[in-house]
C-alpha cells in the first residue's frame, strides 16, 4: 500500500470517491497533508509508538549531562519520551550492564548537592527541551570505562510523498484509513458513516492496546508503615 492508496481508501470510506475512482491532484494533497499532521500528533502519543530505537554513547568523567537530539552528544531524532537509560562497565568481564533509575522532574529539582560525584551514575533525569533534549546522569560518574546506552520509543515518521510505501505492523493501515476518513470528512463537507467512526475509534484503541509494555509493579515503601513488620502473603491473603 502506498501513501495514495491510503488517501483513496479514506475518502472511499466517506463517499468522496465511488468504487475505481481516482482522487484530483488537490483531493490528493489535501489528503497528504491531512495525513502528515495526523502521524505528527501520534508522536506526541506513547501507546501509538510501536518501536524501541537503542543507541550507545560515550560518558565522559565528570560529564553531568549530554544533548540527545540531532548533532547532540547522542545523534538520534530528538525522542518525546526516554524509555531506559543503562551504562556497561567495560572494564569489568564478562562486562556488567546497570539499568538506571528515572527521576521525576520534582526528584531531580529536590537534589541536595548536584554536584555530587560517584564512580557510577545510579538515575537519569530526561529535560525534553527543543530542538535538543537533555538527559542528567546522577550522580555525577567519574569512572573512565562506562559506555552509555539510551532507548527511546521511536515515531512513525512523517511519508515524505504520495508514491511512499506504507509499511507498518499490523493494524496500522486499518487505523491510519479509517481515521484519516474522520479527519477528511470536515475539509470534504460529508457525514462520516457510523461503521467508520466506529473502526477508527476501535483500531486506534486495538494499536495502543499492542504497544502497551509490561512492567514491574512498584509500591511506596513507606505503606508498610503500621503492619508491624508482619510481611503479607499475596498467595494466602
């Protein structure tokens, strides 16, 4: 399927073009654009991001902070979101990989002594700022061996024409067809049929459902206060 294709599928889906039909040259960049700012926004949307991007890079002793963007200290397209953030000590062997704690942006704000320094770093603070981002590393590590690794949940990019393949995991050409005919109904002037409404709200649900990750359950520790120091059993109550 190209970006074409798709356009002609959503407007079929509306009625703005019969079975066979082609779209006018400016039927077809209405439908392009339409479609450019309708993955844009999903960018913003973690649950409509399928894809993990890992990239390593060198930590410098006594460095606190690195760009993360294009031409920054980490090269990549400047994420919204900073899923894990690991370090590998290389001169340990077999070599030793740590996953560091995230900070929240009141954590990193509540710091006693920034400046404080260890031979390893234990959290990471990502400052989404723009066009580059800026990721803390806490404390400040001084060791000489550590190379650093980021995964960043990486967007749908935007089609850069209408002649683009479109190649997405399933459910994404359902999601991007169905919806793109609810964004091109106002521009067109038409009723959206209710079956549509309906397909775009359920496969937009069905791709968040598949990009949801599992992970650890956590707990305040201080809601343990006032049992006692008994400790609970979830498989006997």
């Amino acid at each position: 399927m190209t970006v074409t294709d798709l356009i002609i599928a959503s407007l079929t889906d509306i009625g703005v073009l019969a079975e066979g039909e082609v779209p006018t040259a400016a039927q077809a960049q209405l439908g392009f654009d339409k479609l450019n700012r309708m993955v844009d926004r999903m960018a913003a949307d973690r649950l409509t991001i399928y894809t993990l991007q890992g990239t390593a890079f060198t930590i410098v002793p006594n460095q606190p902070s690195y760009t993360v963007g294009p031409t920054g200290n980490v090269n990549v397209v400047r994420p919204m979101f900073m899923e894990y953030v690991s370090f590998t000590d290389t001169a340990t062997t077999p070599n030793v990989t740590y996953i560091l704690d995230p900070y929240t942006d009141d954590e990193a704000a509540s710091v006693a002594v920034p400046s404080l320094t260890s031979t390893y770093p234990r959290y990471f603070w990502w400052q989404p700022t723009y066009p580059i981002g800026k990721l803390w590393l806490y404390p400040i590590p001084t060791s000489t061996t550590l190379i650093g690794a980021i995964s960043v949940p990486t967007a749908v990019p935007q089609f850069a024409a209408l002649t683009t393949t479109v190649a997405l995991p399933p459910g994404y050409a359902s999601m991007l067809v169905s919806n793109l005919a609810v964004h091109l109904s106002g521009p067109f002037g038409v009723q959206v049929p209710p079956s549509v409404v309906l397909e775009a709200q359920e496969s937009m649900a069905l791709v968040k459902r598949s990009n949801q990750t599992l992970q650890d359950l956590s707990f305040e520790p201080m809601a343990l206060i006032g049992n006692g120091g008994n400790q609970y059993d979830i498989r006997v109550g």
